[in-house]
C-alpha cells in the first residue's frame, strides 16, 4: 500500500498557485489536488491500482464511449466565481469534447478544465480511502455530477453513487441520494447510457 497522503491547511492564497507552487518545490513529481479548503497531495498509485483504473478505462471505451479518459484536471468554483475544488479522478467520462471556451477556461485556470464537463467520475482508493469516501464524494454531488464510482479497496466494495443533491449553500454538506453498492469481483450496474463494469480486476492482494 502506498505511504499516507500529505494533507495541509489552506492559505489566504489562490489554490491554483498554492498547487503551482506545491509542485516547484516537491524533490518528487506530486499530483496536488485541493478540496474542502485544504491541497492534498494523494500518495503515487502503486500497481494494482493504477491497472484496475486503466482497465476500468478501457471497459468504457470498449463500450463505445470514447469521451472516457484519465489523467485530466478540473476545477470547481463557488457561486461567486472562487474555486471550491481542484481534482484529478482516477478515470471519467466527458459530457463533451473540449469547445474553444473549454479549452479558454483551461488557459485561465492555468491547467484546470470545468468540472461541468464531467458526465461520470471514478475514483479508486489508495491509503487515502477517507478522502475518496468523504470529502471528493461532497465536492462531486456539490459540482453536480450525475454518477460517481468508487471502488473501494479498503472495504474490498464497488459503488455507484447517483442523484447528487446539495442541500444548503455549504458543499461539505453535499451528498449522493443514492448508493449501487457490490462486493468486488460483483458486475456495478450504472445507470444508462453507461455500461456495467467488471470490478474483477480488482480481486488482487493489496
């Protein structure tokens, strides 16, 4: 299992520059991301891990679902135009190809495209399951994201959470109405158009 994630109290500070520059001065190369006003830096993903997510990846795309891809950044933002989030999921399907505004937006955001482009989001856990279960799960529903998948090695389960709902103004408080849930080695059944995952490449010893 890989080493812990760093975790670090936000500063009065854009997050978009405090990753910029979590990134210049780490030794090794990081993947900082920012959620629920504090920059994480998730630990590297061992084997296991980084091969289930690709073969996650590749079941989408044998599906035909080309929009389905890995590796992306994207930002969140408050009602007032502030970035509530900035996150890198393990795998994802657009809603679209990347339009001229897209691709502005990226430009100004200095790497990060908007998270309204993301159809259906992935994560698999690392050492950093908490972050993955907790405070991603709020920022997805928060952002509106109509299906998110975890699987979730720590419990050795898969889910689907859908029906995003944001009940206040605090995305903290944001949740999925409703949770698919197998054991792994199960088929998740997401909802349509998406197709039913193998989650068996993950019945491996961590």
């Amino acid at each position: 299992m890989s080493a812990g994630p760093l975790v670090e109290p936000m500063m009065t500070q854009d997050p978009i520059d405090l990753l910029i520059a979590f990134e210049k001065a780490s030794v090794a190369p990081i993947r900082p991301e920012y959620v629920e006003g504090t920059v994480i830096v998730p630990p590297q993903p061992d084997y296991n891990h980084s091969k289930g997510a690709v073969k996650l990846t590749f079941q989408l795309h044998m599906a035909g679902l080309d929009l389905a891809g890995m590796g992306m950044g994207f930002r969140a933002a408050h009602q007032d135009g502030s970035t509530m989030a900035l996150v890198i999921p393990d795998f994802y399907i657009l809603r679209r190809e990347p339009t001229e505004l897209d691709s502005s937006y990226l430009r100004v955001h200095k790497g990060w495209y908007p998270i309204g482009m993301i159809a259906l989001v992935g994560e698999v856990t690392s050492s950093n399951h908490a972050i993955d279960t907790g405070a991603k799960l709020a920022t997805y529903a928060a952002a509106g994201i109509p299906v998110y998948v975890l699987i979730n090695r720590e419990t050795r389960t898969a889910h689907c959470y859908t029906g995003p709902s944001l009940p206040g103004d605090n995305p903290v408080e944001a949740y999925y109405a409703n949770d698919t849930k197998v054991d792994l080695g199960d088929p998740l059944p997401p909802p349509a158009p998406h197709p039913t995952l193998d989650t068996s490449p993950f019945l491996v010893a961590d």
